[in-house]
C-alpha cells in the first residue's frame, strides 16, 4: 500500500516508539497519531483509502469479533473496525502493539516482594497493556500466571501466546460479555497463582474479579481512568471496595463531623481543635463510606502525557478512605529517566 511507503528523508520517518494508532478511513487521507499530534501518512491530498485496500487489510486478519476487533496471528497489534448501516467496513483504526522488555521495573519490588493485587489505571494510549504483558511474564517465572485474554489483547492473536508473556499461559476470551464468566472458569479448572487481565471494565467482570480475589487468586488487572475518577464511576468503584451514603443519628453526626474536622485541621497543620466551634451547617446526617475491602489492595496510576511517571497508591483503602473524608491522600511518584535509572518521592494524591 503505497500511502505506507516514507520518503528516505529521515524528517519524514516517523519514530516507531512514539508511534500510538494508525486511522484507514475509506474516501479519506490515512493518518497516524504520535505523541497526541496527527501525522499524514503521505503528502498527496488526493491520495485516499479505498474500499480494496480495507479489503486487503481485512483479508489478512483474523476474524472480527462482536467488539470489533481482530489481530494479526503471532503479532500484538489490534486492529478496530468502524462500520457503516449496512455492516460493512468503513475504517480501521489500528493500534500498535508493543512488548518491552523491563517497562514493568518501576514495579518490581511490588510484584516480586507481595502478595497484593494491582491495578492499572490510566487513559487509552498510556501503556497499560504494555506493562501488564511485562508484569505477567516476570510473574509466570515462578507462579502459575493465566492470562484471561480478551480480544487477544495481551498475548496476540493466533492459537499460539506470544513469546512476551514467557511462561505465562493464555485463556482466549471469545467476547467482551464473555470475560467475567472465563475469568471464573480460569480459576475453577486451571488452579492459577496469579491471573491477569486487560480492561476491566463492567460491572459483570467487577463482581468476578471479586469472587476470584476471594478464592485467594491474586490479580494484575487494568481500566481506565485514575483513582478518583473511579470513585465516581458506579460499575467500576467496585475495584476499591464500593462506596455507599448510610444515614446516621444526631449524636453520631456531631461527632462524625468532629472527626473531619479534626482531621482537616491536621492536614492544614493547625492546632488543638475544639469541638465547641463546629459550625451546625458542618453537621449531616448522611455519611459516604467505603462498602468493604478493596478488591486491588495497590493502586497504579499511569498517563501517556508522562509514560515514565506513574503514580502508587500502596494502601488504596486508606487512600479511598480519606479522599471520601475529603483529604489528600498519601503517593508515591516513581520516574525514570532514558537511561533507565529510577527515583521515587512521596507526594499528595
């Protein structure tokens, strides 16, 4: 396909590590997107994509499944359709994949050295995906890590994982309304120690990942967003324990409202708070209050704004806690620069 083809200019050479999607759309220049700026892939603005090379594409591909998504076998990109009224394929975007060998460092001593199971968090582009397949072959070196695969997503398309998952094994999940009830039948029939998963996303795969944490199976998951994005996110505050508004008594919301303000003193470094001060308009009888433990004990926030700064969140329930409190929590801010060398601070969240 011609409109791939760079001039030997290296101007003209886009970086393969910046590079995110690439977007066919029939009757329309192809584009690609690297760091958040749109690129034409050729300079002619007549060149367009016609239907016999979506054709073309497609042909090559695996099957396209009810998400709309499809593979190439024994490759970790994804290709996604856009469709027209009439079922046909009218666009492809398609994602690159990437396997990178220690993206997952930063993580380590939190993968290697606990117990605890870790999510994920940050926007579509920001390399989620990428440290999960890192994460999963680092832990199959020593347990029985299952990846519960949707779309291929992880581990690539074909009956064969790719070789980025190491000894990982691969449970192909055959539909997005099929992955709570594999992520079930992986623990059930396969005794993982670890499961990992990519995009959790409804409520359905929520609850699952609740019974699999309760059968004692540690997870490595991801989803969109950050941590407090997902406290306002219905199907998804599951994750962290759930969130619910109970009503309590006079007596017991004076001295709820004490406590908040107490502890908003301390947070602003103010002195001995007296009780005799609080403000009656401060009083509710209404107190927003995490539901149980969380489900991810460790939270991980990343961004494609800053692929080498991610956020942890070690203790998410105390964190939800206080955010529901209406105070900062505690962080730490790991980063590393193009040499690989790593530093960490604690920050406010």
């Amino acid at each position: 396909m011609g409109f791939f083809k760079n001039d030997d200019e290296s101007n003209n050479v886009i970086p393969m590590e910046t590079l995110s999607d690439i977007v066919l759309d029939i009757g329309r220049r192809p584009h690609c997107w690297t760091r958040d700026c749109r690129v034409f892939l050729c300079d002619d603005e007549f060149k367009l994509v016609q239907h016999s090379e979506i054709d073309e594409i497609s042909a090559k591909l695996g099957k396209f499944g009810s998400d709309n998504r499809a593979g190439l076998n024994g490759q970790l990109h994804r290709f996604s359709a856009m469709r027209d009224r009439d079922d046909q394929i009218a666009g492809i975007t398609i994602r690159v994949g990437r396997n990178v060998n220690g993206n997952a460092a930063m993580l380590m001593d939190l993968l290697l050295g606990s117990d605890k199971s870790i999510l994920i968090l940050g926007e579509p582009g920001s390399g989620k995906t990428t440290i999960v397949r890192e994460a999963a072959r680092k832990l199959a070196e020593t347990k029985n890590a299952i990846v519960a695969d949707t779309s291929n997503e992880i581990a690539g398309d074909g009956t064969h994982p790719h070789q980025c998952i190491g000894l990982a094994r691969r449970m192909m999940v055959p539909s997005l309304d099929k992955q709570s009830a594999t992520m079930i039948e992986c623990v059930q029939n396969h005794t993982p120690h670890v499961m990992v998963i990519d995009e959790i996303g409804r409520p359905k795969e929520v609850q699952a990942a609740r019974t699999v944490k309760q059968r004692g199976v540690r997870m490595i998951a991801s989803a969109h967003g950050d941590l407090r994005r997902l406290l306002k996110n219905k199907d998804l505050v599951g994750l962290v324990g759930g969130i619910e508004s109970v009503t309590i008594g006079d007596d017991m919301a004076k001295e709820e409202a004490i406590r908040k303000q107490k502890l908003h003193v301390q947070e602003q470094g103010g002195g001995e708070h007296r009780s005799s001060s609080m403000d009656s308009n401060s009083i509710s009888k209404t107190r927003v209050q995490r539901c149980s433990e969380p489900t991810f004990e460790i939270i991980v926030e990343v961004s494609r704004e800053s692929r080498h700064d991610w956020r942890i969140v070690s203790d998410s329930a105390k964190a939800v806690d206080r955010i529901l409190d209406g105070l900062r929590y505690q962080a730490q801010l790991r980063s590393r620069d193009p040499e690989g060398n790593m530093r960490m601070e604690v920050i406010d969240g």
